[in-house]
C-alpha cells in the first residue's frame, strides 16, 4: 500500500512538472543590475522596477506574463506600493497593492537592502507575436524587484494567406527551407501600407535587413498607425537568420522574422508600418491573414 502511494505522488509530480514545462523566466531587456531573494531556502532573481525609466520584457505570444514584485520594507509598517506596465507603446495600466507586510519566509541575499515583502502578483494575457511589455514602480519610494514568467499556450489553427500592400513597396523574393516567400522592402521614407476590410487579423513579419556592418543581436522598433493615428510602437530585435536567404544576393543577410499582429476593427481602415530608427537599414515585411476572411480583403 505505501508503495502504490509513492508511485501516485512520483506520477502526481511528474504530471505537475510537465503542466509547468512551458513556463520560463524572462530577464528584461534592459536589466542593468539584479536583486537575489532567498524563498524557503532557494535563491531567486529579482529585477528593480525604476521610476524615471521603464523596465522593458520582450515575449512572443499567445501566453500569459506573471508578474511578481516585491517591495523593499524597512522597518514593520505595512506599506502601499502602485506598478504600472504598458503593452506595445499603449496607454499604462496601473495596478495597486495596499497593506503590504514583510514576508517572513523570504530575506535578501544583501541584508542591506531591508526585507521583502510580501508578493504582490498580477498576470497580463498576451495576444500572438512579439509583445514589448513596460513596467515603471508608480512612485520614488518605496524601491520595488520584480520577476517575470512567461507560460505559452497553444492557439486554434489558423490558415493563413498572404497579400500585397499598396504600391509602391519593393517586392524581394527569400528562401527558407527550399520554400520561396515574397516579402516587401519599406524603410522610413516608404513605409508599408495596408488597406483592409474588418473585423479581421493582420499578421506582419519583420526581418531587418543585415548589412556586413551590422554584427549580433539588432534592435529595432516600428511604429504602427491606424487610419493616420498612432495604434503600437514595437521595440523587437534580431539575429541573422540561419535559413533564410535571398534568392537573388544583394550584400545583404536577412534577420530572423519577427511577428507583430494587428486586430482589424469593422470597417475599411488603413495601415501604415514605419521603421523609428535612423540608423539601421530597411525591413522586409510578408503580410498575411486569415483564409476565412478573405472575402474582406480591400
């Protein structure tokens, strides 16, 4: 009997840790500095949150951005603490935690830094493609870590098609896997236009453009207008892709494709795609949406 209990809880284990297989710590973009937090006995890293300045996390979607943040307490007071994020260059969300006490089962690796509070959690749900994530600590005091965990999860299947923008975007034929794709080339004097017909889902993929110049991972951003009024800044990055080439060379390597997506209200709207950076070179773009909603296509 006590055998076939221990193969339950070994099986009830293994089930668990398949279910959380797909979650992963994500480390921001731009974490200059680390805080370590020791939780019954385990080390985890932490992140400060600013409050001049944004701490930005890059994920790929469809999944869900657990957000854990703790406040620095200094003495035995509970304390109020405000966070607030912002997805893709929309409006801050703000997100309040009151009558925070110290968490008696955590310390900070740096006794100096006071106690740890008790976490204050809240999770984002992020739609398919690149998804650039900011969090800003809402005041000077108190000082706020934070940590981040990404769960993936699956979406429907979708047959998806490709289209054409308006003119007059420069056509470029690549080559992935034996496979020839048509992108087309916009920079920030010619940038990608769409018209199309909702409600309906545009999908635009990114590959930066390589020149020899241009060595390891590339950040970039584009900026997304709906019907001439800013809808999403994206902040994405890029290595050189490993697959895909040109099918005519041209000096250059394309990066690996980086997916942005767009939610198309009711109605015949325009869009317009423009790269943000001065210094960095063109982006080719493959436009695609779904088979079923070809019937809205302008």
């Amino acid at each position: 009997m006590k055998s076939l209990f221990i193969v339950f809880i070994f099986i009830a284990f293994s089930f668990l840790t398949l279910a959380g297989s797909n979650t992963k710590v994500i480390k921001p973009k731009n974490a200059a500095s680390k805080t370590m937090i020791i939780i019954w006995g385990k080390a985890r890293t932490y992140y400060p949150l600013n409050y001049n300045h944004s701490t930005i996390v890059s994920v790929k979607g469809p999944g869900t951005l657990k957000v854990l943040t703790r406040e620095r307490i200094q003495s035995q007071n509970s304390l109020d603490y405000t966070v607030y994020y912002s997805i893709n260059g929309e409006q801050k969300n703000k997100v309040n935690f009151n009558n925070i006490y110290r968490d008696k089962k955590a310390s900070f690796k740096d006794s100096k830094l006071g106690f740890p509070g008790r976490a204050g959690i809240f999770s984002i749900e992020l739609g398919r493609g690149e998804n650039t994530i900011e969090f800003w600590r809402g005041n000077e005091k108190p000082l706020i870590d934070s940590r981040f965990l990404f769960t993936e999860t699956k979406e429907k299947k979708i047959k998806w098609v490709s289209m054409s923008p308006l003119f007059p975007n420069e056509p470029v034929s690549l080559v992935t896997n034996e496979e020839v794709y048509t992108y087309y080339r916009y920079t920030e004097t010619k940038p990608l236009r769409v018209k199309v017909t909702g409600p309906t889902t545009l999908r635009v993929l990114n590959r930066i453009e390589n020149h020899y110049q241009m060595k390891g991972r590339i950040i970039y951003r584009i900026q997304v207008k709906e019907d001439k009024a800013v809808m999403n800044t994206y902040q994405l990055s890029s290595v050189r892709s490993d697959v895909t080439v040109y099918k005519k060379g041209c000096g250059k390597t394309p990066g690996k494709a980086n997916e942005i997506v767009i939610s198309v209200p009711g109605g015949t709207h325009l869009y317009q795609i423009r790269p943000l950076d001065k210094d960095k070179n063109s982006i080719l773009a493959r436009i695609l949406f779904p088979k079923n909603d070809v019937k809205l296509k302008e």
